[in-house]
C-alpha cells in the first residue's frame, strides 16, 4: 500500500472528528460519528421495545464494571488468552493467505478490538492490513454511509467483515441482507458457534474476554444508534468510565498472546454446525420464550443479556464450567432461574422475558 493510502487509513472521517474514543489512531479508522441518543434505562428500553421501537434508536448509559465482569475479563485473559492468541494469528494468516488486497471492516463494537489485533499482528508479520470499524443494527443493517466511505478509499480492496463472535447468525442476517449486491458477505469471526461465518477460528463457543467488559476496553464508545436526521450511524462517549478505561491494556495483552505466531499457522476447524440455534429455540418453546429476539445463545450473547437487557432464564450446557462461571454469578445476583441442557449447542443462552416483570416478582 502507498504512504497515500495509508494516510487515509489514520486520517478521522470528516463527521467523525468530534468522537473523542481512546482507540489508537494507527489500529482503526471509525466511521460513527458523535450525537445525542435516546437514553433510557433497561426497564424503559424492554417497554419501548415491546411497544416496537428499534433497539437502534435505544442506548442505556453504561455501568461501572462489577467485580463479575472484571474478574471474568482477567481470568479469560489468564486462562484463554493463549487460545485467544492462537485464533486471532490463524485467523489473520487464513484471510491474507486467501486475498490479495483485504481490508478489515470491523463490527462496531465486538469486532473492533479483534480487528486492532489483527491490523497490529499483520503489520508485525511484513502485512499492511487497512482496518476501519464501523456499525452493523439488526433489523437496519450495515451503515451504508460508512461503508460508502470505505469503499472509495479502497475500490479494488477486498471487504472482510470482522466481528467477535456468533449467535444465532443476526448480525449475519443483517449483513447478507442489507450489503449492496457488489459486496461479498466476508464475514470473519474467532468463534463462530452458529456456523454461520466465511472465515472462523474455531466453531467453540468460549468467552472472550472483551464479552465480558463493553466501552471499557473499546475505545469507550457506546454501542452504535441511529438518528432521526440519518447519515453516519453515531455513538457516544461514556465519559463516566474514563476512569475505568482498559482499552490500550486490552490491545497490548493481544499483542503479546499472539508474538509467538507465524505467518504460516493455522488451526484445525473441524465441521460447521448445522443449524444450531432450531435446538436452541426448542428448549427455549419449552421454557415458555417462542419469539426468536428474546432467545441469546452463546456465551457472549448471553453475557450482553445481563449487562444490557432483562433476563428471565439461564440455560447452561453444564454446571460451573469456566467460561460460564460469571454468567451464573451474574444469574444468582439477579434471581434469574437457571436450568442445565446438556445438550445445548452452546455452552450458555440467555433468555429475556416475553412481557415485562417488575423487579423482584415471578420469573
């Protein structure tokens, strides 16, 4: 790539100049600009949502981590990050073995920190590896302003669209559904569950340990919304957990859980699941919950529904297991029953009550 170029890979969006996020300006173009959202608290967001207003429109003020979602973020970096290390280097060398002039186009926010890894290991291993992050609201679809704005500055560039993880296969919906028809839909994951990614890592369901934490270790950018005047999809600053970022440390730990890779590793996938949220949805029918947005299987969906939304039931794979123990934690906190399936695809779902239930009554 020419100095050119990769000058307007660091360069800040015009719209976007006055979103003051703490990721490292050579790691990321953001395409979001700052606004002013629709603030709300958990219980106001379920009523709105019931009454049908888009989740994209919505965003609850973020919390103070708790002790929970701290000490998962710290053991998942202690007892994954080896495994985290290796699914980011075999990702990375899979996509610039198979392209010739790739660009990562992350998923804002799940998929910017992978893409920061990933632009800083292929730049280690000799690659430039342009990366920009930009948002992705089921039921909208991608930012088409945004991705506009990437595609000219890289009209034969190969698109690869980086996310965290899988579900229940939405945001892959999302995209497959609203690129337009000249866009491939590249989707790369490390942990792809749902079978449902052109390039995984792995297929496990694990925790990563960003599913843990939101803004605190993504540049404290919100989670994406959308206003009424349109344009770039936007995000706010949560300036109340300055005190609590974690971004530079979280790239820095990625960094080195992946020095000692090669540009020639790779990992074993093993065969794509088939279809494995109908089994999901056949335990959560069972459990009462029939409207497929209100069942979040994964560990990392599952972990979003304690964090952001109301959960009604925990279903676990297994008791105790240890990229579920937080999720439990999370569950007896808050007096959410919890039942085991050991034949659940993943290894947790969340699911969220089909009507409202005031704090404190029957679940």
């Amino acid at each position: 790539m020419t100095p050119e170029a990769d000058a307007h890979l660091t360069a800040p969006h015009p719209q976007a100049h006055t979103l003051a996020h703490t990721l490292p300006a050579d790691d990321a173009q953001v395409h979001l600009r700052a606004a002013q959202p629709h603030l709300v608290s958990v219980q106001e967001k379920e009523q709105l949502l019931r009454e049908g207003v888009s989740y994209g429109k919505l965003l609850t003020p973020e919390q103070v981590p708790s002790n929970v979602q701290t000490a998962a973020y710290h053991e998942a970096l202690t007892r994954n990050g080896e495994r985290v290390g290796a699914l980011l280097a075999s990702l990375t060398a899979e996509l610039l073995a198979t392209y010739t002039q790739p660009v990562l186009v992350s998923l804002a926010r799940a998929g910017t920190p992978v893409g920061c890894a990933m632009r800083r290991l292929a730049r280690r291993w000799g690659s430039d590896l342009p990366h920009h992050t930009l948002s992705i609201i089921r039921g909208s679809g991608i930012d088409r302003a945004a991705l506009d704005a990437v595609q000219r500055q890289h009209p034969h560039g190969q698109l690869i669209f980086v996310d965290g993880w899988t579900g229940k296969g939405s945001i892959y919906g999302s995209l497959k559904g609203s690129l337009p028809a000249e866009v491939p839909t590249r989707l790369a994951v490390l942990s792809d569950p749902a079978g449902v990614a052109l390039h995984a890592a792995t297929h496990d369901d694990l925790l990563l340990p960003h599913a843990a934490l939101n803004a605190t270790v993504c540049g404290l950018l919100s989670r994406t919304f959308m206003t009424p005047e349109g344009g770039l999809h936007a995000a706010r600053i949560e300036e109340q957990l300055r005190g609590h970022d974690r971004t530079a440390e979280y790239l820095g730990e990625l960094d080195a859980v992946t020095d000692a890779f090669a540009p020639d590793f790779h990992l074993p996938l093993g065969p794509r699941p088939q279809q494995p949220y109908d089994e999901v949805t056949a335990l959560a029918a069972a459990l009462g919950v029939t409207d497929p947005h209100l069942v979040k299987p994964s560990v990392g969906e599952a972990t979003r529904v304690f964090l952001r939304r109301q959960p009604a039931h925990l279903m676990l794979r297994e008791a105790s297991h240890p990229d579920t123990l937080h999720l439990e934690a999370l569950a007896q906190a808050a007096s959410v029953p919890i039942t085991l399936h050991p034949t659940l695809p993943y290894l947790a779902a969340a699911l969220i009550a089909p009507s409202l239930i005031a704090p404190g009554g029957p679940r």
